[in-house]
C-alpha cells in the first residue's frame, strides 16, 4: 500500500546528524529531504520490553527526531534475552529510564519523553494525541486493544506486532488513511480479545529472544516507510512469520468496518489458540460441578480437588513447569516434567513423548494429571499428551491452591507439634 509522506520535512539536519545517518540518506528512498522528515517526527512506542526493545533502537538511529515513550515497568533479570535495549546493570531500574538512555546514546539528538505510566482508559487519549504514529509493542490483550480503539478515535496509524515462542504477526492499521485508501483496524483481524487464560503469555509459553529483535526491526521499517512515504506499508496485509522454517507469509486483511461498537463480532483466534481455549475455557468460566464430570459421568478433563482424589493411586501429578517454580512449591509426590521439555518431544514424535514419560517415572498406563498456575501451560501439556495417546487430565487452578494450602497447613501442624514436644522435654 503506497501512502504519501505522513510527516512534512523539518529544517536541514546539523553536520554531526547529517554525517551520522549519511549511509540511510544515501537511499534514493529517503534522501535528505526523507531525513528530514523522520527527524520532524513524533513517533509514540507504547512498552519498552521485547518488540519496543528494537523498535525504539532503529528509531532513535533513523534520526527520529521526538519519541514518547509509555511504560510504567522496571527492568528484570528475565527481560534481558530479549529486551536488548537493556543492559544487566539496569536491573531494578525503570525501563523508561534505561531505554532512554540507550537511546541518547545511539542519537544524541533525539528527544525522548518518558511517560512512566500504564496506559489506561482514563489516560490513552492524552498521552496518545498530538503524535504522528503510534507503534504498540505491549504483550497483553488489553492493552493492544485500548491501543487500537484509541489510535482509531484519534485516526492516528498504528504499527503493530505480536510475537509468541516461535511465531509472530506484524501489521499496520489506520482508521482514516488518505485519499480512497480502505481503513483498516486491529479489531478487522481479531473483532474481540480471545477469552481470558485461552492464549498463553509469553511468561507460560517462552519466547524466542532473536524473533523479538527481527519483528521489532520489521515494525521500525514499516514507521520509517509512513513517515517518509516510501514502499508499500502493511496497510491491509498481515505478515506472518514462523521462525523455525524462517517463512514470512502474507494475509490479506480487508477492512470491515470503522464503526467503534464491536461487540457482537465474533471472536478470531488461530487453530492453537482455539484447541488451548477449548480445554482453558472450564478453567475460567465453568463451576466445580461442571468441571468435575463430563457427559458420562465419569472425570471430565479438568478435575477439581474432589474428582482428583477419586482417580486410582496409579495416577500420576505432573508439575508442567520450569524446574526453578516447581523447587518452590510443587505439590507433594507430583514429578516435574517442564511443559517446554514435553513439547519439544511431540515436535519429534510420539515416541519421543513417551520416553520422556517413562524417564520420569511415569507408568505406561496410569492416568496423568497436569498442573501450573494458572492452568494454560497445563491444558497445552495435557493436548501434547493427549496427542502422544496418553490419558491426560488437567487440575483446575483453584484444586492447586487448595491442595498446597491443605498441605502447607499440614506441614506447619507437624512443625508446631514438634516444637511443642521439643519444648515439654
């Protein structure tokens, strides 16, 4: 989709500038007048974690000239494989901050407001007005979609990628484009957010650090592409990009409508995320009764504490995530079997699956009863499970913590026994 220059060119750029971003003017492209018109941009990128980690890098060095900067987190350890704006020294340290700093570092130039806030209902319009492009590198559903309605009321283009373990989307939506050109919205591609807990974070299901860096990279060039008025934008295409074949796909995306009200759109999700929503979904909306049975009578797939304790003693309780969480407070006798472990083997096989099981200890025929958290991880573990021919259940959040909390009061009643008798002696 080839759109005209979103912003108008500012004044000549200085010597150091114009000599720090020679190589870039030299594309026919951009040229000095393109130049000048990135460094009169204001460009507002909403996270500064995975996707904003690059994005805010190649914008400060594009000579993007104003970039405000929306996040209200600190940096922590398990951001840096993939938030590589952030060094280990800023640990603890706002990311606001930190990205700034980087940034300045890059462009001495660039102004940078640091907005070190959520973004919320109350405060999207504000500290999403008066900027020429909005790019949305946040992780939650929420926030993407408040993002997307708030850039659509203001009819202000967005550049949007969404990245998970191996595979990522990157897009551009506008809701007033020039001329004839058809608007386009997040809520065209997903009319309503997947339920709750349907879709793993990238908390519960990883993410590759490196993909982070090459959507981001990707989202940079597609704002670089608007500000100028070079190429054809993502305006009206998905790109889809797997990289474990290292394949980026197109979809096209029509516009269906503009109209602020979309509550009666169906929801879209991917073919992962409906087969892990249709197993997460009990977890979510569906009472102790209904999840204690199924259409038979017998177990359904998500047991409560009642329903686990009816299972014959050969079942086996597998604790489905990192070893780090389950040396916490694993449940007593459960075997800890990382769900990111077991789908590699289904990637390989079957077979590979079920050597893993019997590694663990797990007999051929026992049922096998998956937990985490939150549940997500363990329905994914149950699906690879099931898939390999095992009979698989998974134990509903709120059975996880009834157990852990009946065996930690169980423990603390052994300790003040012992002390007690410890003290009479």
């Amino acid at each position: 989709m080839r759109l005209p220059p979103l912003v108008p060119p500012g004044p000549p750029s200085s010597d150091a500038e114009a000599r720090r971003t020679a190589r870039q003017s030299l594309l026919p492209e951009i040229g000095e007048i393109g130049q000048r018109r990135l460094a009169a941009a204001h460009v507002a990128v909403v996270g500064a974690g995975g996707l904003g980690a690059p994005v805010l890098q190649y914008l400060a060095a594009a000579g993007v000239g104003t970039i405000t900067l929306i996040d209200d987190d600190v940096v922590d350890l398990t951001n840096l494989h993939r938030q590589v704006i952030h060094a280990a020294s800023a640990v603890g340290e706002p990311k606001t901050a930190s990205a700034a700093r980087r940034m300045h570092e890059l462009a001495p130039a660039v102004v940078v407001h640091e907005r070190r806030e959520r973004l919320v209902p109350e405060n999207a319009t504000e500290l999403l007005s008066g900027v020429d492009l909005v790019i949305d590198g946040t992780d939650t559903f929420a926030t993407r979609y408040l993002v997307s309605d708030t850039c659509a009321a203001l009819g202000v283009p967005l550049v949007w990628g969404s990245v998970l373990r191996f595979d990522a989307q990157v897009s551009v939506f506008w809701s007033r484009p020039p001329g004839a050109v058809a608007p386009v919205t997040l809520r065209d591609l997903f009319p309503l957010p997947p339920a709750p807990g349907s879709v793993p974070s990238c908390a519960e299901a990883g993410v590759l650090g490196a993909l982070c860096g090459i959507v981001g990279a990707m989202m940079a060039t597609e704002a670089v592409k608007l500000v100028v008025g070079a190429g054809d934008v993502l305006l009206g295409r998905v790109a889809v990009v797997d990289a474990l074949t290292m394949r980026v796909r197109e979809v096209p995306l029509v516009g269906a409508s503009t109209a602020t009200s979309h509550e009666a759109a169906p929801a879209v999700a991917t073919p992962e995320a409906a087969e892990i929503a249709a197993v997460v979904a009990p977890l979510l909306a569906g009472t102790a009764d209904e999840l204690a049975a199924g259409d038979d009578g017998e177990a359904g797939v998500v047991l409560d504490v009642a329903a686990y304790r009816a299972l014959p003693d050969t079942a086996v309780l597998l604790d489905v995530r990192e070893p780090s969480e389950f040396a916490g407070d694993a449940l007593p006798d459960a075997v800890n079997l990382p769900v990111s472990v077991l789908e590699q083997a289904a990637r390989e096989s079957a077979d590979a699956v079920l050597a893993l099981l019997a590694d663990a200890g797990a007999p051929a025929g026992a049922t096998l009863v998956t937990y985490c958290s939150a549940g997500v991880r363990a329905a994914r573990a149950a699906l690879a499970l099931t898939d390999a021919g095992r009979d698989a259940r998974v134990l509903h959040p709120d059975a996880v913590d009834h157990l852990r909390a009946e065996h930690l009061a169980a423990t603390n009643d052994t300790v003040e026994a012992t002390t007690t008798a410890g003290a009479l002696r």
